[in-house]
C-alpha cells in the first residue's frame, strides 16, 4: 500500500429545514479548518443533485496512512478554536440533532492512480457536476479481479474519452463488500454524455471489456450511481 493515499467517505443523512444551514457554516467554519490544520485535505463537500436520500451531505477525505486517519478525531476535537467556533452545533441536545446519522466508508488508493486529484480551478460558469459510482461484486475475488482492470487499462481509457476521475478507491470497511467506487467530474451533463459515449465506442475499451475474465457477467454484480453538486467552500469543485 505504500505511497497510495487512504479515502474516507463520510455521509450525512439530513431533514430539510434550518439545520442543513447550520451544518454547512459548522462544516465551513469550524470543522474542516480544524482537519487542515491537521494536514489532511484537500477535502470535498457535495451535496445530492441527483440521488436518494436528499438531503445528505457527502464529505470525501484523503488520508496519507491509517496512523493519520486513527489520530484526526482526538486532535480536532482538542482543537481550541474548533470547540470555539463550533460550539453551537457540537452542544446541540438530543431532543435537536445536527442531522439523523452519519455512513462512513474506508477506501484505499487503486494503484493505477495513487493519489487524488483535484480539477483545475474555474474562474467562472456553474459549479461542476460529480459523478460517485460504486461497482459491487459477488465475491472478492472478482472484485479484485475488476480493480486489475482498471490499473491495466481502463484508467487510461477513461482519460482519452474525456473522463476526469478524481479518485478510485478499494473499499475496506464499509456497507455492501466487496466493492469499489470512484468519483468523476464534467463541466455540465452534456460534457457527461459525451465523455461517456467517447469511452463506450473506444476501440481499446470494446477490447478489454470483451476479454475473458473482464465481461460485466462475470466480475461486477451492480452499479450504483449519485449525482453531487459541490459546496461552496469545497476544496474540490
């Protein structure tokens, strides 16, 4: 695993009403300047523009170890300026929660593309479009099986058709194992259709996906997609 950073995807499940707000200016405010001055980032924050469960808030955090992720709770929330500025939402009382409960899911780096990248800034237009897709599998093996495909070749694939990943991750803990999920990012939808159709109709591609090993039937059990939209104080947008 070295040199290949560690994801957590952590999810919000939220009512609509005045504490998505208050969440958000907790987020913007208080607890995602305490993670970087933990060194951690750079950190997403989407929420859902196409998807169930609206609204959520999806947090997307690159860890560069496990000893890292392990020792960032303890030291945000002895955070002096933390406990200060986010004083209102940490105390909010039982009868009146800050939102319904939280997911979380470890991921590690694919080897194809180690680290995370961020796209380049935009100096105007709307915010981007990110596509989260999840990939599950019937058994472990496939799901490695799936994971070899794209460091051999599928990654590189998806750049010349115009798909701007922004991570892929082996997930380790989390809900539906075995699976893996990785996060693109478009200019608008049509910039999404059209990328999508590029890599469809790629030779290379028609190739690999028809190898014996590598056909859908046989290593991935179901694809599941969400649409997010990022906050504006997201670190990637």
């Amino acid at each position: 695993m070295a040199g290949r950073e560690y994801y957590e995807l952590r999810v919000y499940r939220m009512r609509r009403g005045p504490k998505v707000k208050m969440f958000n200016d907790f987020l913007r405010t208080a607890a995602l300047p305490a993670v970087k001055r933990n060194g951690i980032g750079p950190v997403g924050v989407f929420e859902v523009m196409i998807g169930p469960e609206s609204p959520s808030l999806y947090l997307l955090m690159p860890y560069k170890s496990l000893d890292q992720l392990a020792a960032v709770s303890d030291r945000v929330a002895a955070d002096a300026e933390y406990q200060k500025l986010g004083a209102e939402f940490i105390n909010l009382p039982a009868t009146d929660p800050g939102y319904e409960r939280a997911e979380s899911s470890l991921m590690v780096a694919f080897e194809g593309m180690p680290k995370l990248q961020v796209p380049p800034a935009r100096s105007e237009g709307p915010p981007r479009i990110f596509e989260l897709r999840t990939y599950e599998s019937h058994s472990r093996k496939a799901n490695k099986k799936k994971i070899e495909m794209f460091n051999t070749g599928e990654i590189k694939i998806f750049h010349r058709a115009g798909l701007q990943p922004i991570f892929f991750g082996e997930t380790l803990i989390g809900p539906r194992l075995p699976n893996l999920t990785y996060m693109l990012a478009f200019d608008n939808m049509a910039a999404h259709d059209k990328a999508w159709d590029a890599f469809r109709t790629d030779p290379e591609w028609k190739k690999l996906s028809t190898t014996p090993g590598y056909g859908d039937a046989e290593i991935v059990s179901s694809i599941s997609n969400t649409f997010l939209r990022p906050a504006p104080y997201s670190e990637i947008k």
